[in-house]
C-alpha cells in the first residue's frame, strides 16, 4: 500500500557534513544506495574512532492522512547500514 504521493529527499550526513542525496518515489522497494565518503571530514566525536551517521527524510503521521490513530511521526524506512573502509 503506498500513501505517499510525491518523491522526497533523503539526506545522509557524516559528522555533519552532507555525503550524498537521494530522490525517493513513492513505493520504491528496498533499495541499495552507496555513497563515498571524502576524506578530512571533520570530526564532531571525540574519539577518533566515532563518526555521528545522520539520515534525513521528510515525516508524515498516519493519523493525519487518516489510515489510523497512529500520531507519530514516520520517516524513510531503513533496513541496514553497512559502512565498509
């Protein structure tokens, strides 16, 4: 079932430095996306060793588009995360 009507945005950051985009359509199944990360990021951790991963996507309640009493706020689903050096 898909209730989104329009594409949307997804933003994925590293230590608050954007690594890439991607335009969603509605009813994309899961999807594998690769983004390369650019060297010297600066850190915003510590430790040396942590990196803060952000993704970003518009939300929508299932409440406000009348499909149940669900309020919360609902973002892009994500399967897995596989960071690889």
């Amino acid at each position: 079932m898909v209730y989104r009507t329009q594409p949307f945005t997804v933003t994925v950051s590293l230590d608050n430095t954007c690594i890439g985009n991607v335009a969603v359509q509605p009813g994309t199944a899961f999807t594998e996306y690769t983004w390369q990360v650019p060297a010297g990021i600066p850190k915003t951790e510590a430790d040396p060793e942590t990196a803060l991963l952000h993704i970003y996507s518009p939300t929508w309640s299932p409440a406000d588009l009348k499909i149940s009493g669900d309020t919360r706020s609902l973002g892009v689903q994500v399967d897995q995360v596989i960071i690889e050096k």
